[in-house]
C-alpha cells in the first residue's frame, strides 16, 4: 500500500528540506504505537514523496531514492527534570542561535522566522544545569486543528531543534539523523508549556540528546530522543 506526504514549505529545516521532526512526527502517524524515525537523506519539499508501508514499517522515497525509514519501537524514553518557567524564560537569552545560525529559516528554532509563523522556539542554556536547554513556548492558534489541538507533528517538531542545541555552536554543525517520540496527552494551543532538552551522550560523529514538553506544573506531556550526526559545516 502507497501513499504520499508533501513536505509544506512552511515546514522547513534548512531551507530546501523539511524540519527534522516534522517529517518524523508526520510518518509516525501512518503506524500504530511508538515509532522510531531515522532519516537516510534531506526530505524534499513541495513535491509528492512515497510512503510504501512494509511489514515492519514504513519507508519513504523520492522518486526512488530512500529518505526515511519508520518502524515500531518499544523504548524506554528517559525524560530530563522539568525546569521552572521563570528559568527557562532567562535560559533562552543565551540562546547560541542568537548568535549564529546556520539554518536562520528553520520552523523550530529559526529566529528570522516571523511571529505566528515559526514556533520561535529558543532553547538557552540553563543555569546549574550542564548540558540542558530550555525554552517557554506556547503553540499558536495558527498550529492547532479544528479543536484547538497541536497536530503530533508539530510536537515533534518542538522537540526536535532544542535536543540539537544541546550539541550545537562553538563550531559543531549536526543535523538530525534519528527521532522517536511518546505523547502522554494533548498539547493545546494558547497554553504555555515549557521545553527542556539535556545531553545523553555522545559516540563518534552522533550526539544523543533526550528531551521533554512540559506543562506549567511540570508534568510531561511529550518526551523523546534523538541521534544528531556531527556535519561539516
């Protein structure tokens, strides 16, 4: 059985491929259960992708050529500690992609991307926390469905771009290579919840990072983890 996903270009990570998480959010959809996402190359944009469901999962292809592959996996999803809003709204004032962005564009984290538009997610570091990120981010009316719910998507895709800024400036360029990610309940647009990604490590050129959307009260909504492969720049 065949189907196809087109990447809006809305939904961009660099600007001629899809953000990461979006991409890994929009094909866990087509399976049922806890999937794990791993992307083999830059999804295009714009255009019709294939999504050919096999007996252990899924893959998708343009016009042939392998971009990603989608299977069930039951992992155990280690979540970081929740961080206080207070102190994930200081945290992002030390946001590196203030500074330099290689992806300036990117829906997730990208600070040229307007209001209403990106998710303007800036995950700074946070303080007496090595190697933890955090941001506030409360989702737009403009992202939610006809019932005021965040699309499973776009969770991902805050989840996505603050496991990257773990790793991420002081000269290392990454790109997301695998993503899996467990909803406990809905996120709802115009509430505020907070996003917390922190380090699990590193092997080689990948960079391990776990993260998780928090509610205001602390209780996780969404975790995940993701492998981020180390690029030239």
């Amino acid at each position: 059985m065949s189907q196809t996903l087109v990447i809006p270009r809305r939904f961009c990570g660099p600007p001629d491929s899809g953000n990461g998480g979006w991409t890994c959010g929009s094909l866990a959809q087509h399976l049922e259960g806890q999937v794990e996402v791993t992307l083999r190359r830059p999804p295009p944009l714009g255009r019709p992708l294939e999504i050919t469901h096999l007996a252990e999962g899924l893959v998708l292809s343009d016009e042939g050529a392998l971009v990603a592959e989608a299977t069930l996996a039951n992992l155990d999803l280690e979540q970081p500690q929740p961080v206080p809003a207070s102190i994930a709204a200081e945290a992002t004032k030390g946001y590196k992609g203030f500074e330099h962005h290689i992806f300036p564009t990117c829906f997730t984290c990208g600070p040229e991307r307007a209001e209403h538009d990106g998710l303007r997610i800036f995950a700074g570091p946070v303080t007496g926390r090595p190697h933890t990120v955090a941001d506030c981010w409360t989702p737009d009316a403009s992202l939610s469905d006809t019932d005021g719910m965040v699309p499973e998507p776009i969770v991902w895709a805050a989840l996505d771009c603050p496991s990257g800024w773990v790793h991420l400036g002081d000269g290392v360029v990454a790109l997301l290579g695998r993503m899996t990610a467990r909803l406990h309940s809905k996120v709802e647009a115009g509430v505020p919840y907070v996003v917390v990604a922190e380090s699990a490590g590193a092997e080689g050129r990948k960079r391990y990072s776990r993260s998780a959307l928090f509610t205001g009260e602390g209780e996780a909504v969404a975790v995940a983890r993701a492998t981020w492969i180390v690029v030239e720049r």
